[in-house]
C-alpha cells in the first residue's frame, strides 16, 4: 500500500472563491517516490475550513514584519 503525502499548499481568492492548490508525492511501502509534484487544485465550499484558512491568513497578516 502506498502513502500519498501532501508537500506544499496555497490559497488564494478567484472568482469562483478560495481556491486551494496543493502538491503531493506518493510513496510505496519500501520508501520509493512513486510520484512527485503531482498537483491539484479545489474550491472550497466548507465554511469550517473557509474559516481555517481566514484563522490563518490573520495569523500570517499579525506577523508581516515591519520596515
């Protein structure tokens, strides 16, 4: 059984909403890289991780360090 493990994520506002894109590798059971960078993207629609993501970005916006 492999393991697919995410490597990075973003977010960002469109027209359709928040979009997340994300990057994943997949991994098999003896530690080979099936797969690498392997992208997606999606719009979210759930208002609990619609509020994740706003918990975040003020979390991020609190600490932009000043010139």
């Amino acid at each position: 059984m492999s393991m697919k493990v995410i490597t990075s994520f973003t977010s960002h506002k469109t027209a359709e909403g928040t979009r997340l894109s994300a990057t994943f590798s997949e991994i098999n059971e003896q530690g080979q890289i099936i797969r690498s960078n392997e992208r997606f993207n999606l719009v979210v629609v759930d208002s609990e991780i619609q509020e994740a993501i706003d918990l975040i970005n003020q979390f991020l916006n609190d600490r932009i360090p000043e010139e």
